[in-house]
C-alpha cells in the first residue's frame, strides 16, 4: 500500500508533529514499511488458533502479608538528629 503525503501530514497533525523535507519522507517509508508487514501478517492461517487472553497457563503465587517487627519505634528514633517522644523532627517545608 502506498502512503500519500496528505495521509502523513494528517497523521502528524493528529499526532501534533511536523515533518518537513527528508524527515517526511523517511516517515512515510517508514509508514508503507508498517503496512508491508501488516498484509504479511494476514497471509498467516489462523482460523484452528484459539484467542491468547493470558500469556500462559501459570497463577500468581503470593506469600501471605504478614506483619513483622523488624525494628522498634524505640531504635529507629534513636539516630535521628531531632526527634520527639514519637515522631522525626524535620524543618518546615511547606508555609501557609
């Protein structure tokens, strides 16, 4: 198939981009290139093909979600260059 060059400045308007020159026409090869191998794609039999929706056979195995103490508020306070009973002191970031 044959991409004109209204074709491909239609598809670069819609798309918000401009070609010009030698840019346009490595575009619209490029373009033709694109449909080439489409129609090859329809030469392939595929009527006995079932319809992939999954790409395989495999279920996801996931681990429980089980909550561990790795560390205690206690020592994670304890490097902190300024902290309160419970919480990190940082400085103010954000001002009304």
């Amino acid at each position: 198939m044959q991409i004109s060059e209204e074709v491909v400045d239609h598809i670069a308007h819609l798309a918000r981009l401009e070609f010009t020159g030698d840019s346009k026409k490595a575009i619209q090869q490029d373009m033709e290139n694109i449909v080439r191998f489409m129609d090859k794609l329809s030469e392939v039999e595929t009527g006995d093909v079932e319809p992939l929706i999954f790409m395989s056979d495999e279920v996801n195995v996931l681990r429980d979600d089980v909550a561990v103490v790795s560390i205690t508020q206690k020592e994670a306070l304890k490097n902190a260059p300024k902290h309160d009973s419970d919480y990190f002191r940082i400085p103010k970031v954000l001002s009304k």
